[in-house]
C-alpha cells in the first residue's frame, strides 16, 4: 500500500511568513491601508504605523492571526530586529528582508525555540 506524500512544511503552510509578510507589504499602497503598515522610503525596513488599525484592518486579510504578539513572535522567529533610534525607530529590519527581492525571503529560516520539541 502506497503512503500518500505531504506538500509543503508542516500544518498545511503554503506561503512562509516572510514571503507572505513581503506581498502584503507590495499590495498595501495599492489597498489604500500605507498609513496603516509601509515599507520605509530606502526599502530595508518597516514599520507599523497604526498598530491598531493593523490588527483590525490589515492582519485578517493577510495572516490567520488576530493579535499583534502573534505577529511580533513570527518577526522575531524569523530574526528580524525592532529598530529602537533614528528616523527608522519602531521598524522592523532583516538583512534579507528588502523591498523588490521578494526572493532573498527564501534564505530566511525560522529559529528553532529550545526545549519545546516544536521548530
């Protein structure tokens, strides 16, 4: 008897999270919500300008999460940084994550959590 193969990483999760993360980003000028969530003007971070209305609003379309904790946690599973100074304080920064190089998302891996049994 033949076992069926699984698709794609555990859960069902067929668009990683920075991937996803990095298409929202390109489609929410055009989705009219750029004050809500942007990428900054230089494209190497950004930054949640209404953290509400980005609960509300933004998360529901595009993550199946309903809690900004949930998505800082995947930010921070995935090694992005809290810019905490300058003009870009409150963004969020990865070296691989950079608007146009959709494709650099591919390098980024989700940090393994110690002592869970889970990645």
């Amino acid at each position: 008897r033949k076992r069926k193969s699984r698709h794609g990483p555990k859960g069902g999760v067929t668009t990683p999270f920075p991937l996803k993360l990095h298409e929202m980003l390109d489609k929410i000028e055009a989705d009219g919500h750029g004050d809500i969530i942007s990428w900054q003007p230089h494209g190497r971070c950004f930054l949640v300008h209404n953290p509400a209305k980005f609960v509300s609003t933004v998360m529901p379309i595009y993550f199946r999460q309903t809690k900004l904790t949930s998505f800082q946690r995947q930010l921070n599973l995935y090694g992005f940084s809290r810019l905490t100074s300058g003009l870009d304080k409150n963004g969020y920064y990865h070296e691989l994550f950079l608007r146009g190089k959709p494709y650099l998302t591919r390098l980024m891996a989700r940090i393994r959590i110690k002592g869970t049994g889970t990645k």
